[in-house]
C-alpha cells in the first residue's frame, strides 16, 4: 500500500519532523498519519500549513512511502535517508567512540 | 596575516547583533520564514536535509591557531563535534541549532571571522591558492589581492543581488593551485615584459549544469587598476545577466553567448569610465595590506637537514609520507606540508574538534602560527622547518592526520551528497570511501601515481567532477542511485572538461568501473606518465572497450 505523510523541519533546531495521528510532530516516521486520498493529504498540509505559522516548524511538504507490513518505508532514497540519517559520517564515527 | 581594522571589526559586530534580532524576530513571529530565508542565507544559514547547516568564510584559505581552535570549539559546543571543510575554502557545521547561531557568529567575530557572503547573489568568499606565500614559484602573494577583493566586494551595494552568485579565485603562480579556469572570474599573477607584476584575467569558467573552461579576456592587468576593471566585469553582468531562469544567470552563460572577445570589449568600454577613479589603490594602502602578509621571520636554514634525511632513510611510513606530503618552500630550510584530510574510511574533508585543535598546536609550535585550507579539502602548515617534519608527522599520526596519500586515487574531493544535501540525487561520500578503501594498499596508490578523482551528488558539482581526472556524477534512475564517469578533466593550468565515458554505473558496480579504468592506465602508461597524460595520448577508447566490451 501506498501513502502520502507530511514532513518538515523543527523551527528552532532544524530537526526532521513529521506530522503524527494527533497533530503532533514527532521524529519518528514510524509515527506519520498517512493520507491515502487528495483530501486528507490537503487536510493535513492545513495542519502543517497553521504549524508553520505557529513558528513550530518550516518548509513542510508530502511526500509519498509505502507500508509493507505495517512498517513505512519513503518510496525515494532521499527521504529514506532523511528519515534514517546520514547512510555515512563522522558524526556516526563520532556517536560510536562515545 | 591580515588583522581586522576598526571598520572590520565594527561591521562584524553589526552584522552579529543584526542577526541576533532577526533569528529572536522569526522566532518570536515577527518574521515570516519568506522574509527571513533571505536574512539567514545572507549570514550562511542553510536548511539542509537533516537540519540547519551553517557556511563559515575562510577568507584564501588562511587561518591561525588561534582561529582552528575557535572552530574546534564550536564543533563541540554548537554541533557534532566536527566540521567539514569544502572546496571554497569555507567551513560547514552540518547540526547548528538557529536559536544558536548568532552566539556561534559571536564567537566567531572574537577571532575576526563570519558567515557574511558565503551565500547568496552576491560575491563569495575569494579562494586563493593555499601555498600562497610559501610556494617557490609564486610572482606575488596573492593574498594581498585576495584581501584587497574582499574588503571591495564586502555589503558592496551594486553587487549584493547580482544575477547569481559569483566566485573569484587568486592564483599567484603560474601552477594554478586555485582552479582559476573555472571561477566566474580566475586571475592569475604574472609579470609583463618589464617585469611589472599584473594579473591575467579570465572570466566565465564554472561548473554545474554547464561547465566551460573559462576564455582569458584580458593578457595583462596592471596591479593597481584590478578594482577598477573587476567593477567593470561585474557592472556588465550586473546588467546583461539573466535573471528569468536561474541555470542560465551565471556569468559564464553571459559570456558564452556573446563570446570572449565581445564581452572583454564590452567590459574594456565600461572600464574607460572607471579608470582613473577612486577605485586605484593608493600605493600606500596596497602596502599596508601587503605588509600584513609579509613573510613570517624565517630562520637563515642550511638547504638540507641531516636529521630530516636520516629520518626519511631510517623510517619508510616517514618517507613515503614526504614523498606525498611535503612540497618545495621558497625559503631555504623550509617545507610546505599538506593533511590530508582524506583516511580511507573517513569522510572527505572531515575533522573533528580533537583534529583542528592538534592542527592548530603543530602551526603554533613547528608552523609560524600559519595553516591553509586547500580546495583540494585538506589542510596545509605552508611553513615547517625540514628538522621539524618528522615531529609534525608523528604529531599528524597521533591525531589520526598521518595519511600519506595528497594527490593520490584516494585523496578524493567529495561533495556531501545526499546523506547530507538537500540538493544532491544521490550519495557521494560512501562512493569515496568504497574507492578509498579499495586502493588502501598504500605501495599501490603510489604506483598508479597523480590521479585526481572528484565526486559530485548532483549536477550542481560541488566536488568539481568535471575537472577531476576521473570525476563520478551522482544521478537519480528511477529512484536508484546511478554514477557517470567522466575522464580527462582537469582543474590546473591545463584546465579541460572530463568526457563522458558510457552509461552510468549502479552504486555497487561504480567501484569496480574505477578500478578497471585505473588498471587499464596501468596497463597502457609509458614510463613515469601519469593518467591524464596517458588519457590525453590513447583518448577514450581503450577505456571504454575495458568498461564495456563485456555488456
């Protein structure tokens, strides 16, 4: 199956964020309310719409994943690893030394 | 080096405090994210894939001790405890949180630097080559110039939204260390046939979506009309650039279009009305900068170091790090010493707070309280005593700095690419690192020789792929991340544009193409040729039966 979520990111901290079941913006994909037709797809870009203007978070948008026993997985690569984190990096090299 | 006068230090204050109201406005609701993306983008704010990201200038590459300390210390304060180090010369912190920003800008103003211009329609921080006063070849320091365009071009009112943005790069040597041919403007120092010191001028170099190596519009350009005539280009593209289509609003699209010697003529006819004016430098002032860039106090140094030679007999690790590392200082006795920045397995131009602060302990200690950063994305002590190498090196080895690989396959450029860009189409980071670790063997690397590799995540070639000698373009098939391989590029004064070899390669075949392409140049080379030379002699045809006689 697939579906349309609503991300953006944190205001103050630029974090990744998505929109969850009861409008709450949580980190965890796992998390998102999907849309699975054009109206509740719209209904929750007006959720985001109002957040942005609430200072919560900026620059939301749609994008679409699938679910494939009930885990949601972003059709692109792009936002699989928007949602994941960086794939490589010093700061994961960093976060294991620790 | 240059220190901040009064007006430097006051106009940074500014902008910090500047900042700080507009970051408290947004937040605070007075500013919308429409009004205040261009505010942040101004300050070298990004919103990238995961988070903010902050561009810090390093104005031509040159830092003290007391600067890598500062930028260790906000690496660990304000972000991951690393910073990246880019192709411009520039710094990014990749976690910034924008409620902190103006308290990092704060600190960075306490050590004279900031994020003004490194982003935005406007000119960026000016590159220079890194050896500059250092290497044996240089006519002049180009810092000087360097520093002269960044105090004209700093807030300048005609030039702050320009078509796109715009980057001068500085090469004081013949050896073009700065990629000058592909800049929006590339000057190079030379001297006429009185032996007067003056620039060529070449405009309309660049990469992306449309990469040209740039036409030189002016042979000689007297030293002291540079602002004059850099006014000049910029007031002709400041009005016959586009502005309806960004991928077309670069100065080189201008340039093309009416071709080299149409645009030098028309910015020869702008420069009649300017010359002469109040953009002449006063010789007096261009010797106040200068003065600033004099050499430090070298030692009166025998040419040779019995105890740097004895090192280099006794400890092989040692000697094939110097036959990489270390390059020829003009000053008797001396050394220019690059970092690598490139660990196979490390992330390309990547240091840790622990790293800069080892750095900035060895150029405070060994180095004149000099270090550089290369466009090449490592660092460099331009000036080491030849008795003190082997301790600097132990001293790089110890902060996991000690790899011995400057213009060998594994000393990669790489963009971000997308495990961190909000551009990019596909990864480039762990390509270099696949690449790298598969030419690990270091007795290998030096036997393939030179060989400059570039990879880019999108079109836009942050990691100059087209002027790599193998250059590896990250594209988006269908969802899967695909690599095209171009060849025969070049960045250096024999600048040319890589061509495309084939088809693209999957991300897991993309590594076993470039180690076919390096075998093959193994395989053909004459004798001591490297593999654009060798490239540049057979064409691209054996390349391609290797690649793709099978399929």
């Amino acid at each position: 199956m697939t579906a349309r979520i609503v991300t953006a990111n944190g205001l103050r901290d630029g974090e990744v964020l998505y929109l969850a079941r009861d409008g709450r913006w949580s980190r965890d994909l796992a998390e998102a309310e999907p849309a699975e037709s054009a109206e509740a797809e719209a209904a929750l870009m007006a959720i985001a719409e109002g957040a942005m203007r609430c200072r919560t978070v900026v620059e939301a948008y749609a994008m679409a994943l699938a679910v494939e026993d009930g885990t949601p997985r972003p059709l692109s690569q792009r936002e699989r690893i928007r949602a994941a984190g960086p794939t490589v990096g010093t700061d994961i090299a960093i976060e294991r030394g620790r | 080096m240059y220190r901040y006068d009064e007006f430097d230090s006051a106009l940074v204050n500014e902008r910090v405090a500047q900042f700080r109201g507009q970051v408290a406005r947004r937040l605070s609701g007075y500013l919308d994210e429409d009004r205040f993306k261009p505010l942040r983008l101004m300050n070298g704010v990004y919103l990238q894939l995961h988070a903010y990201m902050l561009r810090v200038a390093i104005p031509y590459g040159t830092l003290d001790s007391r600067q890598m300390r500062r930028l260790a210390r906000i690496a660990r304060v304000y972000d991951r405890g690393y910073g990246h180090f880019t192709t411009r010369q520039n710094v990014q912190y990749n976690w910034p949180k924008l409620a902190e920003v103006p308290d990092i800008l704060a600190e960075l103003a306490e050590v004279e630097m900031h994020a003004i211009q490194t982003s935005g329609n406007c000119i960026r921080n000016v590159t220079a080559d890194h050896f500059a006063g250092a290497a044996a070849d240089e006519v002049e320091d180009p810092r000087i110039h360097a520093e002269v365009i960044r105090q004209w071009s700093t807030l300048h009112p005609e030039f702050s939204f320009l078509p796109r943005k715009f980057k001068i790069a500085v090469t004081g040597a013949a050896r073009d260390r700065a990629a000058i041919n592909v800049h929006d403007i590339g000057l190079q120092m030379l001297r006429n046939e009185a032996g007067e010191p003056g620039f060529r001028v070449v405009v309309g170099g660049g990469l992306g979506r449309t990469p040209i190596v740039g036409p030189t519009i002016r042979e000689f350009l007297p030293k002291a009309e540079l602002l004059s005539y850099l006014e000049a280009v910029l007031r002709v593209y400041n009005r016959l650039g586009r502005r309806d289509n960004p991928f077309k609003a670069r100065i080189k699209i201008l340039v093309a279009s009416v071709g080299g010697d149409a645009f030098a003529a028309m910015v020869e006819e702008e420069w009649q009305a300017l010359r002469g004016g109040s953009l002449d430098l006063p010789e007096e002032e261009v010797a106040r900068i200068a003065a600033y860039f004099a050499p430090p106090p070298f030692g009166a140094l025998p040419a040779q170091d019995t105890e740097f030679e004895a090192m280099r007999f006794e400890d092989r690790d040692f000697a094939r790090w110097c036959r990489t590392n270390l390059h020829p200082h003009k000053q008797q006795g001396y050394a220019i010493l690059s970092i690598s920045l490139k660990p196979v397995g490390g992330v390309p131009g990547d240091a840790t707070a622990e790293q800069m602060e080892a750095v900035a302990d060895l150029a405070e200690r060994y180095g004149l309280d000099e270090i550089r950063v290369s466009h090449e994305q490592n660092l460099v002590l331009p000036h080491i005593r030849l008795r003190d190498v082997h301790a600097v090196w132990q001293g790089l080895v110890a902060a996991g700095l000690g790899a011995a690989n400057i213009g060998l396959v594994s000393d990669i450029i790489s963009c971000p690419g997308l495990d961190y860009c909000n551009l990019a189409n596909a990864r480039s980071i762990p390509v270099a690192q696949r690449i790298a670790t598969r030419f690990a063997d270091l007795d290998r690397q030096h036997d393939i020789g030179e060989l400059k590799l570039k990879i880019s995540g999108c079109i836009n070639a942050c990691g100059y792929h087209h002027v790599g000698h193998i250059g590896i373009l990250g594209v988006d098939k269908k969802g899967s991340e695909f690599y095209q391989i171009t060849l025969g590029g070049s960045a250096g004064e024999d600048a040319s544009l890589g061509e495309i070899v084939g088809p693209a390669f999957s991300y897991d075949d993309v590594v076993d193409a470039v180690e076919t392409l390096v075998e093959t140049y193994v395989g053909l080379r004459e004798t001591g040729e490297r593999f654009l030379d060798a490239y540049r002699r057979l064409g691209s045809a054996p390349f391609k039966e290797a690649l793709y006689a099978g399929h």
